[in-house]
C-alpha cells in the first residue's frame, strides 16, 4: 500500500478498517491505491496538484444498511469519508475529498428512483441517480413531470440539491423543492427528517417542517450526517413553454437588462432562473480563443467586438422561458417584449430564429428539463480541460451586476484570463459564475489561475461579496470571509459538528468545517 | 458551400465521415470479439486526426473519425459500456476528454493515457504526455524523429491502451516547421478497464 493515509491513522489500522469494509461490501467494492480506478477519485481539473486531494481508497455501498455499517467502521476505527453521490461537480473538486488520505464512500450504486407520485407530483431518490437515469426514468414511464437539471448533465440529482445548486426551469432552485431527508449519522444510526420521523406518515415528501426546528439545510454543503435519500417536488409538464433569447449589443447593457428584469422574475411573469451570459461563454460553443490569439493574456475588446458580429452573438445574453396555459403565457410574452424592447439595439430571438443554433438549442433543454453536455464545449476556449468555478452572490440590481462584472474581469485580466462568466437570476439574488479556464497541462497557467481565484475571494469579500459553493481547495479561505461577529457562524458551524460527529470522521474540513482539533494547518 | 472537414475527408480517401454522432455499430460492435483490440476515436477537424485513423486501423477493432456531439456520444458509450467495457483510444477536443474520462470510472475502466497536443505560431508542436513510462518516452523518440505524430499515435494504440508499468510525464516541443491543417490545440488519450490498466 503507497496511498497517503488518513492523518493519525496507522497502516495496521487502516487495513484492519478496509478489511471490515470488504466484509460488508464485497472485495470489488472497495478501492485501495493498488487499484487503477482509485485514480478514478481525483480533482484532476482545479489548478492544484491532484496529490494533495487524493484518496486512500474508496468504498461503494449499494443499501443504506450499508452505508449505516461503513459509517460504524469508520467511527470505530477513526477513519475519515468523504461521501459523495455521484462526484461530477467537476469545477468545485469532482469525486476527490478535501485532503489526500481521506476515503471516499461513493454512493453513486446507489441509483434507484424510488417512486414518483403522479398526483402530489414528488419523487424520492437515491444519491446516485443522474439527472440522464432520472430523465429516462420519466420518460420510459411517460410521466406528465419534468425534471430539473444542472448544466452538466452527467451531474446527479442528489449531489447537486445538497450543495445548493441550480437548474433552470421554474423549479430550478433545487434545495427548494427538496422535501424530506433521510440521513444516516456517524455512529451509524438512521435518522428521518421532517414527517419522515412521524411512524406511518405517508408525508415525507409533502411537508418539509414536521414538527419542532426544520433541519434538512444543516445536511446540505456540510458533514453532519451522509444524506441517503431525498425527497423532490416535480414539475408539472405545462401546457405551453415559450424560450427566448435577448442578445444585447454593448457590455453596458446589462445594467438595463438587470433592472427590467427583475420585476418580471419577482412577479413571476418569468418564473425559471434566468441567465444573463456573456460572450464568451456562448462564443466557446463555435470557436476557440487560440482561433483569434496566439499571444498570453485576454483578449482585448476589439477582438471579442469581431467575436460577436461573426457568429452574431449578443455582447450578453439573456435566456428565459414563460410556461403555463398558452393563453397567459401569450399575455406575458407581450410584457415581457415590450420591457426588452426599451432597450437600445436589443434583439429578441424565438427559437424558430434560431433552427440549428446548439446555444439555443441547449439553453431551451435545460429550460425544459432535458440534460445535456453542450455547456462543456466551454472547455475548449483554451484546451487543457482546467476549470474552476467563482461563484459569488450579489442582489439582481444592475448596480451590482455591472460593479461584480468589472471587478471580476479587471482581476481575470490581471492573471491573464479572458472574462466568461454568467449571471443566474433567482428569486430576488443572482448567483454570478465565472468560468475560470485554464490549461492545466502548463503549470504557470495553472498557479496563475490559482493566484488569480484567491484574489477574487478577497476582493469580492471586501465589496461584501460572498461565494455560494466552491472548490475543495478554497473550502476555507471562502468560509473564513462569513466572518460577521466574530466569526460566530463558523465558530458555530463547528460546534454543531462537534456535536453530531465528536470523532471527527464524516467529510472533514468540508466548506471548512473541520473537527475539534483539527484545523487546515495539521491536516495538510 | 463546402466546409473544411469535408475537404480534409475528401483529401484522405481511407476515411469515412460521420456528421453529428458516431454510428452506435461502431461503439457497440460484436460483443465478446478480440480481447483488448482498442476502439479508436478521433474528431475530425484535428490537425493529425486523418493520420491517426489511417495508421490505426491495423490495429483497432473498429476506428472512426467523425464530428462529435458529446450529448450523444457519451449515451452511447454509457450504454455499450454497461454491457461490455473495452479500450478506447480518442484524439479529440477536451470536453469530450473530460467526458469520457469520468464516464470510464463508472463502468470499472481508468485512465491510462493523456497527451496534450500545442501547435505554436512558429511551427513547433508542444506536447505533454502522461502515461506508461516507457510508452511515452518511446513516443517522444518517435515524436522527434518525424512531425506526424498523429501517425505514430495511431500506430501505438495497442502499447497506449494496455500499458502496466509505473507512470510518468515528459513535456517537450517538436519543431515542424509547418502550420497545422486543422484545429490546432487539442488533447489524446485512452481509456481501459482494469484488468489492463495502469492508474496514472
């Protein structure tokens, strides 16, 4: 055995661990650094070397009586997990833990669709269910729902929800219609949520509140508890849906563009989490940057000014759907034409515009719950396959869209990067996500990006910015700026886990939560 | 009017173009046939894709250079995979790298070959290749002996989707003196199941 080691933890009792493991799971399923699919469980996409968050080992339970006797292993033999679903957040660290040595309990066989009810309109899942064996779950059974899926398709319905991430039709902030959770805690115990702790309720998935303090969230973007089952609500297939896309001319616009569309999403005249997307982002679907600069640095505006009337790109993008009975979403599309058309220049695209367009095209299935991978084409604007995502919050008000938009560039182009980021529009926030490209093949690239990420932490964090979800290596630089008071949400956070995990074993360190004693430092 | 790939596949002659998506017949095959014979893949459009299909195809079960929806793709091998995971060997853009990389993991196969492939304004290719120590330092033999290495790739793909010995990295620029006919930055790799494979 070469593997890294769990901190603290000896070869003896490591193998003693896995060997109990083996018993419960079968020889296959558990992966040690002999086999080549351990490999397999690296963040080999962010811009730090993949050694400092590589696994031991890996472990696949298929139950969650399973899952209940790994966790019992781990908790007696002090083994650090780090559970994921089905670990394809590949810009926020992928299936890696947040430190080498960890082990990693992949959930990803656990994959049924438990049920879907047709007439209250929820599903119940496992953690490895995809968004794609959702969707062809609902479609081999011609049930009248949709799904709701992240841009990477080959995501999973459950990893997603739990790290607070977002699809795109009006049930597109998936925490939200999560209801009911089943949880497994450290000592290995099975704990239901909500009215899922109510004997014989059939109201798990209904109700999120139950009775006394609501808790799912403290399950979510943490390592309280390791999330077996989830229950969701569904979106009915509506009557009418009617896509669209504005496409503006000048980079100023998006002020304008922000403030008219705000009334019209907290109406809910457009009820999906609209994206606003710069050029780039939509370029990388047709060209490359290598196309246009053979040079170092980003490109200058002349250049991303002959990007847009080439493949007639707007310098940003709006995306959004109207759904419902096509009679309403008639009336609304009125409304919404005549508040875009205010703006100077603005161009207003329906899809029979845009027949064969593959921006369009994807864009209009994801806001109709159909997975696909065509936002990976973003990948080859430099080649090289490194990308992190910056993922900073701000209030949808133009003031803010404009202030975030400079200020991210102005430090991308500092390191050398080309701005391409969106803004995903939600109730009343907007998540703004900049897609940080890099080579990771060139090894300058990669520490540029690095450099260049932690900066955006501490500059955003100064204007009162904070990141909704980050990658694994910046867990807890992001976590240290939610300093308020203190540092008491932290401080908090950590006696929570003290509580619910005294032995420190589930996911340490994640989003900066580390057990008692431990800290960044001795981990590393 | 006629698009550069058509152009390329027409100058080729050996090749057959497949527009849009990869012919299930090609990723799923005859079940059960030659053991560790590599599927190949390459993306038309590539500058040295042409090259790796024609010399690949002594050698391969099945190889192919076609134009790549990653929606589709990805399907296909998911389902060819469940029931019968085997070699693939891609010259391809790196979202699809990506892609099929993760996608290997959940059918029991690892990665065992990445190349990264850089033409410069200059003339020079800048490559990096991680892979089976001595596979990739026979290749920056070949890589530095001739230009073509989208030919030497092609002729390596049994050696680069079966290696089993200790991983290493080599980084060097090969000097051609020529502008690349196609699109100029891009990646090659290789995938296998365990039973073959080396992780790196």
């Amino acid at each position: 055995m070469n593997a890294k080691l769990p901190r603290g933890v000896s070869k003896e009792q490591f193998a003693s661990a896995m060997n109990a493991m083996r018993k419960v799971v079968g020889n296959q399923w558990v992966i040690v650094d002999d086999n080549p699919l351990i490999a397999g469980y690296m963040d080999t996409y962010s811009a730090a070397p993949v050694s400092s968050t590589a696994a031991s080992a890996a472990v696949c339970p298929a139950s969650v009586e399973e899952v209940q006797q790994i966790v019992k292993i781990a908790h007696s033999h002090r083994i650090p997990i780090w559970s994921i679903a089905t670990g394809r957040n590949f810009a926020y660290g992928g299936p890696a833990p947040r430190s080498a040595g960890q082990v990693v309990l992949d959930l990803r066989r656990m994959n049924r669709v438990l049920e879907v009810n047709t007439e209250l309109g929820y599903a119940i899942v496992e953690p490895g269910v995809g968004y794609v064996d959702f969707y062809n779950y609902m479609q081999k059974h011609k049930l009248p729902y949709w799904i709701d899926c992240a841009a990477n398709g080959m995501g999973g319905v459950m990893g997603n929800t739990l790290d607070h991430g977002v699809g795109y039709t009006a049930y597109g902030d998936h925490l939200l219609m999560q209801c009911g959770m089943e949880v497994v805690m450290s000592d290995g115990s099975l704990m239901r949520t909500g009215m899922g702790a109510l004997p014989n309720s059939t109201c798990f998935p209904l109700y999120k509140y139950g009775y006394g303090p609501y808790i799912d969230g403290l399950f979510t973007q943490s390592n309280f508890g390791v999330v077996t089952k989830i229950g969701l609500w569904l979106m009915p297939e509506p009557p009418a849906f009617k896509p669209f896309k504005v496409q503006f001319e000048s980079e100023d616009d998006l002020y304008q563009a922000t403030e008219l569309m705000l009334p019209l999403k907290i109406n809910m005249i457009i009820p999906n989490a609209a994206i606003t997307t710069h050029l780039l982002w939509e370029a990388s679907l047709f060209t490359t940057k290598h196309e246009w600069s053979s040079g170092p640095g980003a490109l200058p505006q002349s250049t991303l000014r002959r990007i847009a009337e080439k493949f007639d790109i707007g310098m940003w993008n709006f995306y959004a759907a109207l759904y419902g009975m096509p009679e309403v979403v008639e009336e609304n599309w009125k409304l919404v034409e005549a508040t875009f058309q205010k703006i100077k220049g603005a161009k207003i695209i329906l899809g029979e515009d845009r027949k064969g367009d593959p921006s369009f095209d994807y864009r209009a299935r994801l806001m109709r719950g159909e997975p696909n991978l065509t936002e990976f084409s973003l990948l080859n604007w430099v080649g090289g396959g490194g990308h992190i995502n910056f993922s900073p919050i701000s209030p949808a008000s133009g003031d803010d869209a404009m202030k975030q938009f400079h200020m991210i560039r102005q430090v991308c182009e500092k390191y050398g990067f080309d701005y391409i980021g969106e803004f995903v529009i939600g109730w009343r926030e907007q998540h703004h996500i900049l897609m940080l490209m890099f080579n990771r093949y060139d090894a300058d690239e990669s520490k540029r990006a690095h450099d260049c990420f932690a900066q955006l932490i501490d500059d955003a964090a100064a204007q009162g910015y904070g990141e909704y979800r980050t990658n694994l290596h910046f867990m807890d630089a992001i976590a240290e700026t939610y300093n308020a008071n203190d540092g008491a949400l932290l401080k908090m956070h950590r006696r929570v886990k003290r509580a619910l995990d005294p032995a420190g074993i589930l996911a340490p360190g994640k989003n900066g939560i580390w057990p008692i004693g431990e800290t960044p430092e001795t981990e590393s | 009017m006629i698009h550069r790939r058509q152009l390329l596949a027409a100058g080729a002659g050996l090749v057959v173009m497949t527009p849009l998506k990869i012919p299930l017949t090609f990723i799923t095959g005859a079940i059960g046939s030659a053991a560790a014979s590599p599927d190949v893949l390459a993306e038309s459009g590539l500058a040295g894709s042409l090259e790796l299909i024609s010399a690949a195809r002594e050698n391969a079960r099945a190889a192919r250079v076609s134009d790549i929806d990653s929606t589709i793709l990805i399907g296909q091998l998911s389902k060819a995979w469940a029931r019968h995971p085997r070699p693939l060997f891609g010259m391809t853009r790196s979202d699809v790298a990506v892609l099929v990389e993760a996608l290997a993991r959940d059918h029991g196969m690892a990665v065992v070959y990445r190349g990264w492939h850089d033409h410069r304004a200059d003339g020079s290719v800048h490559h990096v290749l991680h892979g089976d120590a001595k596979a990739v330092a026979m290749l920056k033999r070949q890589f530095n002996s001739t230009g073509s290495f989208g030919k030497i790739l092609g002729e390596q793909i049994t050696v680069l989707t079966a290696s089993g010995g200790r991983p290493e990295s080599v980084n060097f620029e090969v000097a051609t003196g020529r502008q690349p006919s196609g699109r100029a930055r891009f990646v090659s790799w290789a995938v296998a199941p365990v039973e073959t494979a080396t992780a790196i």
